[in-house]
C-alpha cells in the first residue's frame, strides 16, 4: 500500500491510499485480470489534556486572578504548546476568591487542528494569614468595673481593613476577690488568619477606704458611748462591710481628760486597703462636778467638792456637791444641806441612793423648813457584810462610783436629785 499521507500529515486532509502488487495464484489466475483503485485515508486529531496546575496562595485581602500554568498531555511528533492556537485562559471558583479557603481552577482557550483537547480542572488554596496576639496585662481595683480586654497584633498583622470578631475574656469581675486572672482567647477571631494567642492577666487589687472614728464625749463616771465610725474616702462594695468594733483605754473610772479611740479589731476584708484615722473620747466633769471629799460649806462652796449658790438677798439657794466617796457600807457618803436663810442644817449619813427635797413657803420666809429621805441600801448583802466591801450602790451604777446631788431649796416644789 502506498498513501498520501504521512505521519507528519494534518489530520483531517484529503488522503489516498493506494493498493499494488497484488497476485492471483491458482485457477483463478487465468480468470481474473487484476486491477487497483485507490482509496481514502483520513488522519483522527490526536488527544491532548490539558491539566490546570495547582495554586497556592496565601491569604492578603486580594482577589485571586490567573493560574499557575498547564500541564500538557498527548502531544505526538515532538510538538510543543507551540503548536496550539488560541489563548489560555483560567476560570472557575477561583477567579475574584479572596478568603481563605479551596477553589476550583479551570483552564480553556486553546485550539489546534491535529489535538482534540480536554481540560482537566486543577485547584487553588488560600491559605490563613499567620498572626500572633499577645494580650495586655490589666488591672482593676475590686468591686470596680472590668476595664476592657485589649491586645497587640504581631507576626504579618492584619491586612489593612480587617479585624477579629470576638472579644477575649476573663472569669474576674466586679465581684471578684483580690488575686490575679487569666485574659483567654475568648472568641477573638478571624477565618482568614491562623491566630496564635499568648494570654496574661487581670490583677484585681485591693479597694482602698479610710475609716474615720467619731469623736465622743460623755460624763465622768457615766458608761462609754457607742464607739462609731465613718468611711471617709472611699465606700464598701458589693454589700460589704466591717467587722469588729472600735476600742478605747477609758472606762467609768477614768478621770476627766482626753482619751484615744482605736481601731481595736475594726477590720475590713482582704479586699480592702483600710487606712484608720483615729477618734478622741472626751470625759468632762459630772454637773457640778469636782472631786473631792464632803461639803461643810454653806452657799454650796466647800472643801474637796466644788458647788454653787445663790444666797443675795435671801434667795432661794442652789448647792451642788459631788461626793466624792464610794457608796459602800465601809464607807458612807455625807451629804450636807443647808436652808437659807435659816441657819438651819439637815445631815445624813447614810448610804445615799435617792435624796427627794420637799418645802413650802417662801424662797425668803425664816420659817421654811426642809427635810431628806434617804432610800436604798448600801448593796444587796448586808450593810455590816464584808461582802459590801468596794460595792457601789446598784442604783448608782450608771454613774460609776460618783454620786452627784442637787437640792433647790426654798421653794415650794419637789424633785429628785441624784
């Protein structure tokens, strides 16, 4: 056989093959005349694939556009793209992808006469963006509000315009104790980025108040006061407050003078900075006061009590004594009391619980009298007890071991002194 075609021939062109030398052997060879009629020979394209090649990329806030090249199969006779026609050209997912993530990546646009082409899809991957995020270290007084959670973006950082969902968190709050907390990720995010996170702390710390003692005054010999106390810079949080109590040095013994009032164990919790200023009792003089021991004086001045009178013209007199002796039945108080103008004097020596003054008449008559009852024991055993020994009266408790007496007398009235 013979043609027109060759291996080199394009395919789809107009061929002939041509058969000869062909013999008759046998009978048939006297019968036949042989004779040859050319025919046609076609040449088929042959088959190429083109392979879109992989892409990889990785995530910059960019539309993805191209590819990254073909790869070929199929060429015959040594041929090379060269021979192709057309323009290749990439599609699929991948044209305008912009987020991490996998696309598809085509490849089209090639012509050639002797290659039927096929396309074989290859992909692209974008890949997250690395980036680190360190958290700042924060700090928050307690019972105060958590102060937002910030961070410094570091490795590549983020593509200009972008930014994380989420917030990083924390378990501390305003509730919190003293101590310190871990900031964690949270849900601060971002699909485009591969997110490495390093975490500090929240460092809740101590609230500071100042506590102001109130200043106080009361009586000699009467009972201390309440000691209170304000918070003067600063509050309590969160329904908090002190425990313990505040103290002094004085008690109902305690002469006249200035004494400190002390934190004692007034505290506050380790939640609390607590910085004291301290507060002063002030013990004055009873009324009339004094100290000392009876009062011989008439017009209420005596030695060892002090006291007041008003004798001029006659007047009714106001005498104050302060006793100056422990009401106990080893040792009894006196109590002296004159009526002016009469030179007219009542004494008791008993043991002085209740003194109650009657009179009548006027503040200048002569004749006006005036009498003392004395009620009470001098304790609850007997008055010759050894037992009574030191004992104040249990009606003069309030007042500590001083007992002090007023009478008004010269007018038709009645009271009680004590």
């Amino acid at each position: 056989y013979t043609t027109t075609a060759n291996s080199a021939s394009n395919a789809g062109g107009s061929y002939t093959a041509t058969a000869s030398g062909g013999t008759l052997n046998g009978a048939a060879a006297g019968n036949y005349t042989l004779s040859y009629a050319a025919g046609a020979l076609t040449v088929n394209k042959a088959a190429l694939t083109v392979t879109a090649n992989t892409a990889v990329k990785t995530y910059d806030g960019l539309a993805y556009t191209g590819g990254n090249g073909v790869t070929y199969s199929g060429f015959v006779n040594n041929e090379t793209a060269t021979v192709l026609g057309g323009s290749l050209a990439y599609g699929g997912t991948s044209q305008g992808a912009v987020n991490a993530g996998g696309y598809v990546l085509s490849a089209s646009g090639l012509t050639s006469g002797n290659y039927a082409i096929s396309y074989t899809a290859g992909a692209l991957t974008v890949n997250t963006r690395p980036i680190t995020v360190t958290a700042n270290g924060q700090s928050m007084v307690y019972g105060s509000s958590l102060p937002t959670l910030t961070y410094v973006v570091g490795g590549s950082g983020l593509v200009k315009g972008d930014s994380f969902s989420g917030a990083l968190a924390t378990t501390a709050g305003s509730t919190s104790n003293v101590g310190a907390y871990g900031i964690t990720q949270g849900t601060l995010a971002n699909s485009n980025y591969a997110l490495t996170y390093t975490g500090a702390n929240v460092s809740v710390t101590a609230r500071p108040i100042t506590v102001t003692a109130d200043n106080q005054s009361r009586t000699f010999g009467s009972v201390n006061p309440v000691l209170t106390w304000s918070v003067s810079s600063g509050n309590l949080a969160n329904g908090d407050s002190l425990t313990g109590s505040l103290g002094t040095s004085a008690d109902a013994t305690s002469p006249t003078g200035t004494y400190a009032i002390l934190q004692n164990t007034l505290a506050a919790s380790s939640n609390y900075r607590l910085t004291f200023v301290g507060g002063v009792l002030t013990i004055v003089p009873a009324p009339g006061g004094g100290t000392g021991g009876k009062n011989t004086a008439a017009g209420g001045t005596g030695g060892g009590s002090t006291g007041g009178g008003n004798t001029a013209g006659g007047e009714a007199t106001t005498s104050v004594a302060q006793v100056a002796q422990t009401a106990t039945s080893s040792s009894l108080p006196t109590l002296l009391i004159q009526q002016s103008p009469v030179d007219q004097w009542a004494q008791t020596s008993q043991t002085v619980a209740l003194i109650q003054e009657s009179g009548s008449g006027s503040s200048r008559a002569a004749s006006s009298s005036a009498s003392a009852r004395v009620s009470g024991s001098g304790c609850s055993g007997s008055s010759s007890s050894s037992a009574c020994e030191g004992t104040p009266h249990p009606d003069n408790q309030s007042y500590g071991r001083w007992l002090t007496f007023q009478m008004r007398l010269g007018l038709a009235q009645s009271g009680a002194a004590r």
